[in-house]
C-alpha cells in the first residue's frame, strides 16, 4: 500500500464528513422555527436521527415528548425526554413497524396549537415504516427492488403508496398540528418528496410512474399491493414547513477544500453521479491514467450514489464495489489512488463506510490469488479490500448526504 496516498485519503475523508455534521446545520434551521403556544413533540427520523434529535435538544433545552427512530447500533446514548428505537436498513423490519407505530401514537390527538418538530434524514424510507400490505411482503418488494438497480427515486416512489407514512401521510395523520420539517438530504437534487419517501411533503409521483417501474422490473406483487399502486397520495399540504440542511454538494466541496490544503489541484466532476458503481471506478481509474503524465497533483471528485446488480452471494457496498473496480486501471501508475466512502459510515450491509485503492492493489491482490473480475461478479469486495487494507472504517458518523469517490494523483 501506497502509505501516503492512504494518509492523504484518510484525511479527506475525515474532513468531508466533519463538514456535514448535522450539529450545525440542525442549529441553523432552528433559528426559523417558531412553535405554536401548545406542546413541542420530536420525531427524528433516518440514520442521523440520533444525531439531529440530540443537537435540537442542545438548541431547545427541551420538548414535550420525543422519539428517535435509527439504524441498528446508531444511538449513543439516551436523551432527555425522548424514546430511542433501533430498526432495520436497507430492508426495514419488524422494530421498524414497531416504532413508527409508537410515532404515530405520539402524534396522534395533537390540536392546532401544538408544533411536530419532524427531524428526517436518509435511510428514513426503511427505518420509518407503517406498511399497508403485509410486513412481509413489503420487505420482499423492497428486496426485489434493490437486487434489481432500480434507483433511489423509482423504490421511493413505489414504497410510498404501500405505506401509511410515505408520501405526505405522515404529515396528515400529525394534523391539525403545524409540522416543522427539517431535512438533511441525501437524495441527488434534494428532491423534497424522495428524500425517505417524503413522509411530510405533497407527493409529485403520480400512480401511472408507479406502474411503470413495477413493470420495468417486473415485480412480484400481490393483488393488493397493485391496487395501492393506483391510489393517489397526498398532492397537498397545509400544515408543513420545511427547511433543507445538508446535502451532497456540501460533502464535495468539503472534500475539494482539503484535497486543496493538500497540495491537490481539485476538479469537481459531478455532484449527481448516478450509474453503475463499477463503471465509477473504472472511469475514475481511467481519468487518473489519462492525466498521470501532466506532472501536477490532481484530485477529481464525484458526489452522489452509485448502484449495484447483484450477481453474486458476497459481501460488499456500492463504495466498496468502486474503489474494488478502479484497481486494474491503477496499476503501473505512481502515487494514483481512488477511494470512495459513504458520509452515513455504513457501506451497504457491512462495518465499512467503504474501500480504497491504490496502484499496488492489483499485486497485493493477485498475491493473494484474487482475481478482480471474479471478485466483483460474486459482489465480494469486502472481503478482498479487507485482505490488503483497502477498508475505510468509520463506524457511524450521525450524518448521511450520500457518497463521495475521489481519484487522486500526486505530480
């Protein structure tokens, strides 16, 4: 391993994520809330809702109520006044029902006068759930739907009309109490209504684009499931406010302002990367060997989320599998390395936030007879970036804005 081009990414990574932290950016949005004379109830939502429930408590002092629903192994501790709940993520499970069931007890028989603070983030789609059709099923559409690549709009827009709390109906079932929504986005656009499946915004999906993806990816569904797929979700909503903190192009340009401090020159690719995650890497690699020779230190940086099909039966992340596909287009090049990272520190269903490479992966993992085409066809790549040192490890960082890759040069 190239040691100070790992040092160099080390730092980037740690820099990017300090910046979007929700402690501020929760502080910000604060200063515009103004609730009404009756109770101030928290409901904090997504893979930083620890993190966001305990900065407004920092801010508030207080509230009359509260509930954090999170990943597994996410709450730090407890907090004053408020129920924290672990559930499940990517897939949400049977504490994920069993939460948002305690949610909306809590929100229920609220008056006019009473404020819903709503603290949302990613991974809210899964962990904040109050499904329409069976738990079961639900879990399998949601299974269904990832295995095929579909992208975080199209499972967002059908899970929102097989569910109690997606697509505005939380807001509803919090009337006639005033929703503050504040939203740390990890959705590329900040799509207000796809970000966890927009519990408290008008729904702009409509049922005939719903259709359309379970027949694009030929779902398995249920009678009933197909029947919610042709009702309409709320397409208005008289009781919210909502205010957007955080997002991917904050990640990115925190990664540009240290790869500058650095000694890189940084180039922004693009802050809405959307396709395969291997073909990422790959690309990355490709542009790292076509400005290897320009004798400057250069740091191309990509913001947003990749996908991945799955073909195999291995363990990995769409990061992992990245960085995992850009060592083959590293090797023979000097002081060249790709990385990429998750800002939430959970990399898919793994202890990683994701993988790094540099230009003698290649060796190290011949050395160790891995083969990388073979690596990636069973989705493996934790395993193999594990056996030469090519995991970033993190652990849970209270944020989520999606993913940053970075490919760096030295000149």
């Amino acid at each position: 391993m190239n040691k100070e081009m790992r040092k160099d990414a080390d730092e980037i990574i740690s820099s990017s994520i300090q910046a979007v932290l929700p402690d501020a950016a929760v502080a910000r949005a604060l200063k515009g809330f103004r609730p009404g004379s009756g109770r101030v109830v928290l409901v904090s939502v997504g893979k930083a809702g620890w993190q966001m429930a305990a900065a407004a408590l920092h801010v508030l002092k207080k509230v009359d109520g509260g509930i954090v629903i999170t990943k597994y192994d996410h709450v730090r501790e407890p907090l004053p006044g408020i129920s924290c709940f672990e559930a499940g993520h990517p897939v949400p499970d049977e504490n994920s029902f069993a939460a948002t069931a305690h949610a909306l007890d809590l929100v229920s028989g609220l008056t006019e006068e009473d404020t819903v603070l709503f603290l949302l983030s990613g991974g809210g789609s899964a962990l904040f759930e109050s499904p329409l059709i069976p738990g079961e099923e639900l879990q399998s559409v949601t299974e269904q739907l990832l295995a095929c690549g579909a992208d975080i709009v199209e499972i967002n827009t059908i899970r929102k009309r097989l569910s109690g709390v997606k697509g505005g109906r939380f807001a509803q079932a919090c009337a006639p109490a005033k929703v503050f929504s504040i939203v740390l986005s990890d959705i590329l656009g900040d799509p207000l209504d796809m970000i966890a499946s927009g519990p408290a915004c008008p729904d702009t999906s409509t049922c005939g684009q719903a259709l359309a993806i379970a027949e694009k990816y030929q779902l398995m569904l249920s009678t009933q499931a197909r029947r919610l797929l042709t009702q309409e979700t709320p397409k208005k909503l008289d009781n919210v406010t909502t205010q957007i903190t955080g997002s991917v192009r904050e990640l990115c340009r925190a990664a540009a302002d240290r790869c500058l401090e650095l000694g890189y020159e940084p180039v922004l690719l693009t802050d809405q990367l959307c396709c395969e995650a291997r073909e990422a890497g790959s690309l990355l690699a490709s542009i790292l060997r076509t400005h290897a020779d320009d004798g400057r230190s250069l740091a191309f940086i990509a913001g947003g989320e990749t996908v991945v099909h799955l073909t195999g039966h291995g363990l990995g992340g769409r990061n992992q599998e990245l960085a995992l596909a850009a060592a083959p287009g590293l090797a023979g090049l000097q002081n060249a390395a790709v990385f990429s990272v998750g800002s939430d520190g959970t990399d898919g269903p793994t202890d990683a936030a994701g993988g790094y490479v540099d230009e003698t992966t290649m060796e190290e993992l011949t050395g160790q007879g891995l083969q990388v085409h073979e690596v990636l066809e069973d989705n493996d790549a934790y395993h193999a970036l594990k056996a030469v040192s090519g995991l970033i490890v993190t652990g849970p960082t209270g944020t989520n804005v999606n993913d940053v890759a970075v490919g760096l040069v030295r000149g």
